[in-house]
C-alpha cells in the first residue's frame, strides 16, 4: 500500500482504531499476510545483518556443544570403566580436558557477543521501520494518544521481537545440533 499523504498509511488500512492497536496489527498481527510473508517479514533482521545472525548462530551452537560433549564424553569414561580399560579412560579423560577448555576458551573470546550485540544491531532495524511509520502519522492522531505512549508501545514491540528472535535462533541451532548428536550417537 503507498502512502499519498492525508491519513496516516496505518489508520487508513484500520479504519478509525485505537492507535496502539493499529501499530500493532501493522508489525505484528496483520491478517492479510500469510505464515511465509509473516515468517519473511520477522526475520527480515537476520537478511540485512548476515554477519550478526552468524554470531547469533555460532555462539548458541557452542553453548549446546558443550553441553552435547559432556555428554558424550562421559559415556566414553563409563564404557572405559565398564571394560577396564586404563588407556582408553586416561585418553578419554585428557581428550575431553582438551575440548573442554577449548570451548571455555571460545565462550571466553565471544562472551561479549551472546546477545548485546545482536539486541543492539537489531534494535536500531526495527526502531528505524517503526519510526518511519511513526513520522508517517497525523498529527491529530499522535495528539490523542501521545507521543510518548506511542514510542514506548514501539519499544516494547521492539524488545519483544528481538528477544523472540535471539530465542528462536538459539533453539534452531539447538534443534539442529542435538539431531546431529542422536544420529551420530545411534552409528
């Protein structure tokens, strides 16, 4: 829909509803746009900010790595006890050590970037978008409800968003790396 001036592009979609409601079904619940356009439009962060995404993904993957390890490794110490076999728990044990400490290392080295960075980065996309729309509003309108009720509407749909999308990234990459964990356990 093009905007041509006169009533705001929100309100004339909405017809005459209450502001907060209209922001809200324009970002979040329009019910023209189907679950793909939907899915589209909420991850249209991780398309503009290839590199923060990687991050995103990278840092949630060694988290659950670390975890998935752990794991693996004590069953290989509990089949080495269970064979008694002294040289395959010690190269188990000083295995595991190593791998251990390399992923205290990275989380180390990236523990700035589990998720300021991409709160930060995503933030500033999404409040660019909504004030675009924001300066796009009658000034009647803004006066009614007010400028700071509208901003803090803004930003708390904003917050939202980012924390929902750092969460759905972590549990993609969990998802993915435990499934990769149950095939190679089951070999």
């Amino acid at each position: 829909m093009r905007h041509t001036g006169g009533t705001s592009p929100i309100l004339s979609e909405w017809g005459s509803c209450n502001i907060s409601l209209c922001i809200s079904r324009k970002y979040f619940y329009n019910r023209t746009m189907n679950l793909w356009q939907k899915t589209q439009r909420f991850i249209e962060p991780c398309r503009a900010y290839p590199f923060v995404t990687f991050l995103r993904f990278f840092t949630a993957s060694s988290t659950i790595c670390f975890t998935l390890f752990l794991a693996y490794f004590l069953k290989e110490v509990v089949h080495s006890i269970e064979i008694r076999d002294g040289g395959a728990f010690l190269s188990t044990i000083i295995t595991a050590g190593i791998v251990m400490i390399s992923f205290q290392l990275i989380g180390y080295i990236l523990r700035n970037f589990f998720w300021v960075e991409q709160q930060f980065v995503w933030e500033k996309y999404f409040m660019r978008k909504a004030l675009k729309e924001f300066i796009q509003l009658e000034q009647g309108t803004v006066e009614v409800l007010g400028t700071g009720k509208i901003l803090s509407i803004m930003q708390k749909g904003t917050d939202e968003s980012i924390m929902l999308l750092i969460t759905a990234i972590g549990y993609i990459a969990r998802i993915i790396f435990t499934l990769i964990f149950g095939l190679f356990m089951v070999r």
